[in-house]
C-alpha cells in the first residue's frame, strides 16, 4: 500500500469499530436481540469494519499492480495466495465479506443470533488483518 497516511487511518477506524462493537455488545443475545439501539451500532460497525479491510485489501493488489478479482472474498483469499495475509485468515475474511454483503444489501432478513455470535467471537479476525497488514508493509 503506497499511502502509509491512508493505511493507518483504515486501520486505525478498523480497530475502532472493534472496539465500539465490544463496548456495546451485551453479552446476552435476548438482550441484544430487544436493543435496536445495539443492533444498529454492532451492526454500522461491523459494516464500516468490513468495508476498510476490504478498501486496504483492494488499495493493496492495485498498488502492487496486480489484478483485483472482482468478488469481494477473492480480494482476501487473493491476500492469502501472495502471504500478505495468513491462508487461514484470508479464508475467514472470505466468508466474512458475504456478511458485508447482506448488511449492504439485505438489512432487514440480518439473523440477530448470528450477528451476536460474530461479534462476540471473531473481531479478533479484523484485528489480526490489521496486524498482518502491518507486518506486510513493514510498519
């Protein structure tokens, strides 16, 4: 990534979504499931999330001349092949970008419980992109 400014800010509003979905997530999902409020902020975040490692991935190929796939998983698992990213992250970022999708896309049908259970359990994910990122750019 060529613009060291533009990265740090992308990560910097990754991590920051990370931290606003764990500040507001309750732990109970009957309690998630009754707080619009909550929903809409885990929900914004996650999106926002999402959409910066997908923006920092893109800028990435591009900068290095390389193609951009044009579905979003291929973008990451396209990270993967090159060790930007780990295998294993790349393939989870993948599956994670039809998440991206359906918030993008098809808000009302969002599965609450699902949404719960990745926000409880994989932010560590996006903070590990951040991380590997950093690694490849020598930060």
């Amino acid at each position: 990534m060529a613009d060291r400014f533009l990265l740090a800010r992308a990560l910097a509003d990754i991590r920051d979504a990370v931290a606003r979905i764990r500040q507001v997530l309750p732990a109970d999902i009957e309690v998630f499931s009754r707080d619009r409020t909550a929903r809409e902020v885990i929900v914004l975040n996650l999106f926002v999330a999402l959409q910066h490692c997908l923006s920092v991935a893109t800028h990435w190929l591009a900068d290095a001349r390389l193609d951009v796939p044009a579905a979003y998983r291929d973008v990451f698992l396209a990270l993967g092949d090159r060790a930007v990213l780990s295998p294993e992250l790349a393939g989870r970022l993948a599956a994670a970008s039809g998440l991206r999708n359906l918030i993008a896309h098809r808000y009302g049908v969002l599965d609450w419980q699902r949404i719960h259970a990745i926000a409880a359990t994989q932010m560590d994910d996006l903070l590990q992109f951040c991380a590997e990122i950093e690694r490849a750019a020598g930060a």
